[in-house]
C-alpha cells in the first residue's frame, strides 16, 4: 500500500543517515534540467516535489551547499554529508511561502509522480524528450 494513502511519504538518503517524512500529495511536481541540478544529481534531469514546509519533518544531518544558478537566485542544496545522497533543495522565495523542495528520487514510493512543469529546458540534454502537456519553460 502506497504511504499517499496515509496522505504522507517518507524518503531518504542512500546511507539512511538522513530520513524524512512529508505530506502528500505535493503540491506540484517539476524536472529542472539546469546545469547545476544535473550536475548535482549526477542525471540529466531533476525532479522535485514542492512540499508544504510544516508538513516535511526530517530526520539526520544535512549539509548546504549555497548554489547560484543563471538566473542569480541563490539555492540552498542540501545532502546526506556521508553518502552524498541531494535530499532537500531549499529556494529562499519559496520558503518565505511555507514550501520547501524535496528531491523527488529520495522518496522510497515513487508512484504518482507527474511533473506538471518543466523547468530550464534549454538546457536539456539533447536526446531528452519531455511529456506532452505541462508547463515547458526555457528557463525559471
């Protein structure tokens, strides 16, 4: 039975140093495909569940790395300090709203998710093929 019939999920690190559980559904689900997420996952692409930042409780050490993007805005990554593991990416202006950025391949039940928008698709690998429908945007 999927955690989302609990209306929360949980998630974590590859180590399991860090641990976190959050409401859900989200409330809504991206890719970013910038250089700095990609190079951050180690993938082509990122996805993300904005959450309601009362709703996430987390468990463990994080460490931050303090990131600024093309678009000058500073981001907040943070990750497991033992296995690397991104876990939470924290945007200073959605913050200030109550929402917070999970690291959506954290999470242990994947089902459901279904990106509604697509971020910096300029810099999308050029073999990647984004889904029909959804907000595309070049960049954020």
């Amino acid at each position: 039975m999927a955690d989302d019939d609990q209306q929360t999920r949980s998630g974590g690190c590859l180590c399991g140093a860090v641990r976190y559980t959050t409401a859900w559904p989200p409330l809504s689900v991206a890719t970013c495909q910038c250089a700095n997420c990609q190079k951050q996952a180690g993938s082509s692409i990122s996805i993300l569940a904005m959450v309601p930042a009362a709703g996430l409780k987390i468990t463990g050490d994080l460490k931050t790395y303090e990131d600024h993007g093309d678009s000058g805005g500073t981001v907040f990554r943070k990750f497991c300090p033992n296995c690397g593991s991104p876990v939470i990416s924290d945007i200073p202006g959605m913050e200030a709203q109550g929402v917070r950025v999970v690291k959506a391949g954290t999470l242990d039940d994947h089902s459901g998710l279904n990106p509604q928008m697509h971020f910096w698709t300029d810099s999308a690998q050029d073999w990647m093929v984004l889904p029909e429908g959804g907000l595309k945007m070049e960049k954020q």
